[in-house]
C-alpha cells in the first residue's frame, strides 16, 4: 500500500485553486480500488442476496494495510490522515459499498473515535487487534426512542458500582453490532443534565449483560450487518471510560463530523459505478438498430450524471480536506460543522439523482433485484438518513449561517 504523508498538500503544485489529488493520493486511490476490485467485489452480490458476513474479511483488509490509517505505527497503524481514510472509503464504494459502511463504522467510528479521545492504556489495549483486523469495532450511540436526537433523549444509563460502570438499555440500527468484539458505548452517567451528561465507554462483546437481540434485515447495504445491542446489567470496568465522566457529548459532536465527512465518500464511489455501468451499458445495448448511447436523450443523462459526479467529488474533497487536520475536541460547532453536514448530504441526494437515472437508462435490466445497478440503487436511501438525516443536516447547516 502506497504511503502518504499526513503533511501532504492537498493542492497540487501550480493549479493555484484548483483542488486535484495530488500524485502519491491518486496512487493510493488506484491501490485501493485495485483490492476492491479483486478481493471485496467477489463477495459483493453474495453479501446482498444472503445478508452474509465474510466471516475473515477484516483480517484480509487489514493484512493489506487499510486498517488503522489515521492510527500511528506505535499502536499497530499506517500513521497516514483522515483525508487518505476518505478516499479509500470512496475506491471501496465503488465495488462493495456494504463493505465500505462497515469499514467505515470500524475504521473511523470505533477505531478513530478512540485513538482520538482515550487514554494510553485503552490505545495499548485495543487498537492493535482494530489495526489488524482481528478485531471488528463498532459505535453505539443510535436507540429505539433516540435517532436524531440522539443525545438528548438517550435512554441507556451507566452507574458506578464499585469498580465498574452498570449500563441499562438498548441501542438500535448499529452497523457491525451483530459482528463486532469491541464497541464504543454512549450513556447517561448524569441524566438530569441531559447532553450534557453523557459519557463514553469501550465495551467487549464478552462482558457480562452485553448481548445482541437481533440482526436487522435491511432493503440496501444488505451484507453489513446491523443490529440491536442489549445491555442488561452489563458491567465495563471504570477504566474503559474514555475520557472524563460526563464529557461524552465532546466526543460524539466532533465524531459525528469525521463520520459526516468520511461517509460523503461512499455516495461518491456509488455514483462513480453508477456512471461507468451506465456508460458500458449504453455502447452495448442495442435498440431500433444502433446502440441506445446514440441516442441524444440518452448523452443527456449520461452528461448529466457526469456532472453531478464531479460536483459530489470536489465538495468532498474540500470538506475532507477541511477536518483533515480537526484537532481533538474541535468540531461540532462552527462552519466545519456545517460544512461535513452540506458534503454527506449533497452527495447522498445527489447520488439519489444519478442512481435514478442510471436505472431509466438500464430500463428493466435496472429493475432486476440481482443487477448491480439495483443493488447500488436500494442502498441510495439510507445515505439520505444516516449519520443524521437530510433534515438534521439542513438544520445544522442553516443554525451555523444564521448565527
């Protein structure tokens, strides 16, 4: 895997304010879709049909190195930046978008989240196994009566016992739960202060009163397992707080812009397959005698989606670019704050418009449940809800302008 450094600058050498990847970016980009090409693609129309789990396919991500990329080789990483772990989620997309949300739940949500905000021991303890695979992570702050506002009507509660913390309650629509060994938990060690008492906790898949309750059957992003976790007594060690107690709502604002800028990417891989099935099947598909590309409606769509491609791309890139460098404990406030809401929704509901009219152009090939342009078009949806939906995003992005 090509190295690059976290210092690299974003702008090419004189294009002055034309932003492009630069040469040791575009080659990562290529090296990350070659694998996803060759080894996630295979596993692509398995996972959808069957809801299955490649039971070793993290271990293979991480023995390619795309695991821990923004994590330093003293803790088993690539010691690379955020903007790498963007693009790879984009090269991922475009081949195994199921794949690319859950790298991306265990990559930026768990593994980031804690080498961003936990302690040396909780880094020494749990990020090598996250650096290489053997481990899977996942985040859990979503419940069945908390979505979008998730902090302020979380139910699950954590009280100090002795030399653990007791946690009670339920999260809902947690991607990897069904799979995951290690979870970044939110809960309400002070409830009567609402967001403000919430507080952050690593939890093993094997400590007392932590169970799944169920996998959740989904319409898109079918192979990546999703679930509902249940703690009943579920006792964690006062270590495995990460951070201070009631300083959870710090970690979950900033997380929740990384996540909004790291999952921007996935909408631009979908829409950059959409784009090139759509084109080979135009050449291909013949209709009233000549291929159906010759048609100027059809050139019509097909300019169409290629613009929106590109602008899903360049705002991407900016805002990747932009939290980049997020020092810990920024964002969640502010024009940064805005900005990682406008690039995942953007992209999601413009890839909404590409994938619909890659589907008019396939006509009933489109319509097939097993084609890919299908499989890319059911997955479309929840990149409008997720990580906050398109009316959550709109709220942010309108408070911070009008402040």
């Amino acid at each position: 895997m090509v190295r690059v450094a976290a210092s690299e600058a974003v702008l090419s050498e004189g294009r002055d304010k034309a932003f492009t990847l630069s040469s040791d970016q575009q080659l990562m980009l290529d090296e990350a879709d070659r694998f996803a090409r060759n080894e996630l693609y295979p596993l692509a129309a398995k996972m959808d049909d069957e809801e299955w789990w490649p039971e070793n396919v993290f271990e293979d991500i991480g023995e390619a190195g795309y695991f821990g990329l923004t994590v330093p080789e003293e803790y088993g990483g690539q010691g690379l930046d955020l903007f790498t772990s963007g693009i790879v989620a984009q090269a991922f997309a475009r081949w195994n978008y199921a794949l690319s949300l859950s790298w991306i739940a265990h990559e930026n949500l768990c593994l980031n989240n804690i080498y961003r905000n936990a302690n040396e021991f909780l880094r020494n303890k749990y990020l090598p196994g996250l650096c290489s695979g053997k481990k899977i992570g996942a985040l859990g702050l979503t419940e069945p009566g908390a979505g979008s506002d998730a902090l302020g009507s979380m139910a699950t509660t954590a009280k100090l016992e002795g030399d653990v913390y007791v946690l009670n309650g339920r999260k809902l629509y947690i991607t990897n739960g069904p799979v995951a060994d290690v979870l970044l938990v939110y809960a309400k060690t002070a409830p009567e202060k609402g967001a403000h008492g919430i507080s952050a906790f690593i939890i093993e898949k094997d400590f007392p009163g932590f169970s799944v309750a169920q996998k959740l059957v989904k319409m898109g992003f079918r192979g990546s397992q999703t679930g509902e976790l249940v703690f009943d007594d579920c006792e964690v060690p006062v270590e495995n707080m990460v951070g201070g107690e009631n300083e959870g709502v710090v970690i979950t604002m900033s997380g929740l812009d990384l996540e909004r800028a790291t999952i921007a990417p996935i909408c631009l891989g979908m829409a950059e397959r959409a784009l090139e099935l759509t084109i080979e099947f135009a050449k291909t598909r013949e209709q009233f005698g000549k291929p159906i590309a010759s048609f100027q409606m059809i050139q019509s769509k097909i300019a169409d989606m290629y613009v929106w491609v590109e602008a899903i791309k360049a705002l991407n890139f900016k805002v990747l670019a932009e939290v980049n460098e997020l020092e810990v404990g920024e964002g969640g406030r502010g024009m940064v704050h805005a900005n990682t809401a406008a690039s995942i929704m953007y992209a999601a509901n413009t890839l909404n418009r590409v994938l619909d009219e890659a589907v008019q152009v396939h006509g009933g090939a489109g319509y097939i449940w097993e084609s890919e342009i299908n499989r890319l078009y059911r997955g479309n949806k929840l990149l409008e809800i997720g990580a906050g939906t398109t009316e959550v995003r709109k709220m942010i992005i309108s408070r911070e302008l009008l402040k």
